[in-house]
C-alpha cells in the first residue's frame, strides 16, 4: 500500500496534536507539578501594594539603609547604626521561591544593630530577603533577592 504525500501530512499533524494533547493533560494532572500561587493570599497582598511602595520609598530617605552579609554563621543584617535599637521592631520574612515549605519568618531583635539568621535554616540557592520593620511608628521595607 502506497501512502500519498496529502495522507502522510495528515497523518503527521494528528500524531502531533494527539502527542500535545497528551503532553497538556498529563501536565495538568500531575500532583508532583505544583501550580499554586506564589503565595497563598495573592489578592490579599496586592491590596497592600501601594502601603509597600510607600514603605520602600521611607527606606530609600534613610542616610544608610540595611545592609546583609554571608558568614559562616548565616546571615548577618545589618540596621543602621543611627537608629535607637530599642525603637526597631518589625519581622524578617525569608521566602524561598522553589519551595514553599522553607519559607519562615523570624522577629527582629537585635544586639548591636545585627540580627543572625542562622545557617541551619538556610538551604544553597536563591531566597527573597523581606525586613518589615517600624522605627518611630515610621514603617520601612526592604527587600532584596539573595543567593545564599
């Protein structure tokens, strides 16, 4: 039996929306692909877009802004040493983009204007550093993509 050029074209382009179908469908199924949001209130953190806008905007005013380093300790920030510690308050807030369930948060408290996140709660690779804090009742966010 001879196959005509028309009949192999069609027989191509049906093995290949079958094989699309197939791909489609086992990725939408497929438990061990997670396709959640990037965090669980999204539409809830939108709305304080603009509160986080202005925070950054209070943080860039500051003669020195915060600071962070790599020891061998874990992660040292640095608050400026201008400020009252005892006037700092406020959460650090570490989010792990490719696994949810590393995601923490710490209180600030502080010894010296350094605050330790310890190396055993950190993992190689890439990290989203969030400091929400207050001085003053003045409130201020820094953020900042980390490789740790």
């Amino acid at each position: 039996m001879k196959i005509s050029w028309g009949t192999a074209i069609v027989i191509a382009f049906t093995c290949f929306i079958a094989f699309i179908m197939y791909f489609v469908i086992s990725m939408s199924t497929d438990k061990k692909y997670n396709h959640d949001l990037v965090v669980e209130d999204y539409y809830q953190q939108e709305l304080k877009f603009q509160k986080d806008i202005d925070k950054e905007e209070n943080s860039k005013a500051l003669r020195v802004d915060i600071s962070w380093q790599k020891t061998h300790e874990g992660i040292v920030i640095k608050f400026p040493e201008n400020l009252n510690i005892k006037n700092i308050e406020g959460i650090v807030f570490l989010y792990r983009p490719s696994n949810k369930h590393l995601d923490f948060e710490i209180p600030i408290s502080l010894s010296n204007h350094n605050l330790l996140i310890p190396d055993k709660r950190l993992l190689d690779g890439r990290w989203n550093l969030k400091i929400d804090w207050t001085y003053n009742k003045n409130a201020y966010l820094f953020k900042e993509e980390i490789v740790y």
